[in-house]
C-alpha cells in the first residue's frame, strides 16, 4: 500500500515497499519538475520558540521569501487549533518580507515542536463548571529590533479554552 499526501506544493510519498515508491517518484517526475528531499528527519522539540537571547533569531542570509511566506502561512492556519504555536508563529510572522536564516531556523523549530506534540489539539469537554476565567501574559519591550512589547491572552468558559 502507497500514501501520497499533497499539500499546495509540497508531496510526501510513503509505502511498504520501495519499488512501488520508487515508481511513484517516477511517474510523478515525467509530468512535473518535482524535488527530491529525500527521507523525512527532524529532531522533535519540546518548546516551539528557543527561550532566552532573541537575538540568534536575526542572523545569517536572507532566505527564500516565498517558501518562508508559505511556511508561516501554514503556521497561521494551524495555531487556530493549536493554540500553543500562537506565540512563536506571531514573531515569525513579523519577518515575512525580509526573512534571514535565523527566521527559518525558528520556523523549522515551529515544524519539529509539531512532531512532538503530534495528535494533541484543542478538545472541548461536557462539563459542569459554570465559570469564566481569562488569563494574561506580556513580554514588555522584548524585541530585540523594534523593543515592542508582545501579550497574549486565553479565556476559558465553562472549562473550555475559547480564545486566545
């Protein structure tokens, strides 16, 4: 059995055998410029922004910024239901016209904190607890380019997380 999984313009090809794949791969090139990346690797990470010094975040080239824009487009989407990644995909996002190396690097950190949280996502329970609750946080001045401050903020009703 073959999966072929299509994204916009992004494919992952899996199968038991690798003959099959092989002639998927195949068939796919005689039709469309396509790229082989390869096997899929990333090492899982446990927080989906390095904490501490932001300023590793502005370093190297300037990247693609096309394939950076899709990326964090994707990221955009995915943090609706995934609240967790809202923080780290917001600051990425502030970068879309001028990505550098550093920006990729945290946005392929985004990527690989997804592989370890892997199947846990928003789940609303039945409950009988009848109260509202909103919690807050604030980064005073902390970018390190612009010294703007960065907040959040999550509402739970009725033990239910609703916005943030």
């Amino acid at each position: 059995m073959s999966v072929l999984i299509l994204y916009v313009d992004d494919i992952i090809v899996t199968s038991n055998h690798t003959e099959e794949m092989s002639m998927i791969k195949e068939r796919l090139a005689k039709e469309f410029e396509v790229k082989d990346l390869g096997a899929l690797s990333s090492k899982p990470n446990k927080t989906p922004i390095e904490l501490g010094d932001k300023r590793r975040m502005f370093e190297g080239s300037p990247v693609d910024k096309g394939r950076y824009q899709q990326l964090v487009g994707k990221f955009i989407f995915l943090s609706h239901t995934i609240p967790d990644i809202a923080f780290a995909v917001s600051l990425v996002s502030q970068y879309m016209h001028n990505p550098c190396q550093g920006h990729l690097n945290a946005v392929y950190r985004i990527m690989r904190y997804l592989k370890q949280t892997s199947g846990k996502y928003l789940f609303f329970k039945k409950t009988n607890e009848r109260k509202v609750e909103v919690f807050t946080d604030a980064d005073w001045a902390g970018s390190v380019d612009d010294r703007k401050s960065t907040s959040g903020y999550c509402t739970i009703v009725w033990g239910n997380v609703v916005t943030w």
